[in-house]
C-alpha cells in the first residue's frame, strides 16, 4: 500500500491523546486473565466499553490532550504516511472517511465524519473508562474510533496475523463500518444481548468487515481533496492477503480453539474465520455497500 507523497494529510481527523493522563476514574480491567478476556470478548465489538462491562461508574473521564500530539506536528504529507505507522494510519483515516462522505453523497445522504483518537495503555470516553486490553473500539456515544497503536503487534505476536500495512488498514475501515452502521440506524441492531453465529451481533461484525473491503475496491479511485488524485496510488494482491489474513485471525473459532482449546459457536459476537474473510472479499470484489446485507 503507497500513497501520493504530495497529498496533504488532515490531522484534524485524528486526535492524538498518547501521553495523556485520565482525569479521575478508572478502567476496571488491566493485566493478567481479565485483561485477555476483556481482549477476547471486545476485538472489533463496535460498541464502547459501556458495553462489555469497562467503564468506571459514574465517572466517564475524557482524555485530556497530550504534550506529545506527535500526528499534528509530523504527519504533513503522503510522504510522512509511507514512512511512519502513525502517520500511515492518519492517511488511512483520511481516505476512508473521504470514501464514505462520497458515497454517502452519491446516495442522497449526508456523511458526518469521526475522529480517531490514538492513545496508549487507557483513556476516557462517552462510553466510558478502558484500556488497550479491549483492543480498538468504535464508541456511538461520541462518535470517535478508539485505537492504540500497541494492537497491531497484539494482531501479529498473539493472533498469529501476518501483519502488514493493510492488516492495519483493515482494522481502522472496519471500525469506522461501525461508524457508517450507526449513522444508518444499523449499529443498535447489535446490542440486543444475544450472541451465536447466527445473532445480530455477528451480524453487524460482518457487515462492519464488508464494508472496510467496499472501502478497499475504491481506495486507489477515491479522489484526494487537496489534490484531486487518489490518496492512495497503490494496493496489491498481497495487500489484500494480509486484510484477509487480519480477518481470519480474530475469527471468533480461530481465537476459541487458540485460548480454550475448543470452538462453541453459541457465544460467537464476531463470526468465524471463514465468514470474515468471506465478507471482507465480497466487499472488496464488488464495491457496492449494497451486497453488504449480512441480515438477509
């Protein structure tokens, strides 16, 4: 994956809270086996960690800016984004929103575009109080994707991922799929408390990975504002691969048989390998958000 080094980045888009500390309150999970279960049970969720049980109580602290708000001060151009992770993920970030406020307008609809907040071990949201331990996370009471960078080493070392520019740009266009299901009223359909491979959950999981690969159909034609070209010049077939294989890993069968040894579809919250892979593709084969109706 390249991108136009004469693009410019749009760091308004990401919030950088590394470095920051949480006024008040606290996550209720941290090291050891709660915080593997806390991980297992809210990979790609797309709900905040209201949800899953995190937050701190009463308090729901926000994360306060950072000394170190390294993306406003470094990520400048495309070129900044082929050499440096974070910066890559703030041109991810540009593009994907940039699709889906096109897409949205081609429809007759209105996009209202979310930041992502980069941030390190914790931090506070509207949906209240987490750690890393969750993994990255869509929150709909703030309308804001949560991600630290840390995950992605997680996503390789821990979930056997092959890891790869893409299998990070996966992550980010699935969450922000949460983004694209809460404005269309879909995301809710979600929260009902059910799990199994045929709940709403998985449902709305898999809706989220097809539509990151809608996204990734029209990455390298999405027109850049600042330049009239395509953010992104360039994605290969291994590029590809490795969203896939992103997929596949926190499948939830691949993460049952990994950590408990045995697979029990009746608590699944995200689908299976296969199925990931499965939606990922079909996005990315046909580019129309419309064939992304996992609830058929």
């Amino acid at each position: 994956m390249q991108f136009d080094d004469d693009a410019d980045l749009d760091t308004s888009e990401v919030q950088d809270v590394r470095g920051s500390r949480i006024p008040g309150g606290k996550a209720t999970v941290g090291g050891g086996a709660a915080a593997l279960i806390a991980l297992l049970l809210g990979l790609f969720f797309g709900v905040g960690p209201d949800q899953l049980g995190l937050s701190s109580g009463d308090e729901q602290p926000a994360a306060t800016p950072s000394s170190l708000a390294q993306v406003q001060q470094t990520c400048r151009t495309g070129r900044d984004a082929n050499a440096k992770e974070d910066c890559r993920i703030v041109a991810v970030v540009n593009s994907v929103q940039d699709f889906w406020a096109q897409e949205f307008e081609r429809r007759g609809g209105t996009y209202t575009r979310s930041p992502t907040v980069l941030f390190g071990e914790r931090v506070g949201t509207a949906c209240g109080a987490a750690t890393s331990a969750v993994g990255p996370f869509y929150c709909p009471a703030d309308r804001k994707v949560y991600l630290d960078l840390g995950f992605f080493e997680e996503l390789r070392t821990r979930f056997g991922a092959s890891g790869g520019p893409f299998a990070q740009a996966y992550v980010v266009a699935h969450e922000y799929g949460h983004h694209v299901q809460d404005l269309m009223g879909t995301l809710s359909r979600s929260q009902d408390g059910r799990t199994g491979a045929t709940s709403n959950a998985v449902r709305v999981e898999l809706q989220a990975d097809c539509y990151a690969g809608v996204w990734a159909h029209h990455a390298t034609t999405t027109k850049d504002e600042s330049t009239g070209r395509p953010l992104i010049t360039s994605l290969t077939d291994a590029d590809i691969r490795d969203g896939m294989d992103a997929a596949a890993a926190v499948g939830d069968d691949r993460i049952q048989q990994r950590y408990q040894g045995r697979v029990t579809p009746e608590s699944w919250t995200h689908g299976s390998a296969k199925q990931r892979q499965q939606w990922f593709y079909e996005g990315y084969r046909t580019g129309d958000m419309a064939r992304c109706n996992t609830f058929r």
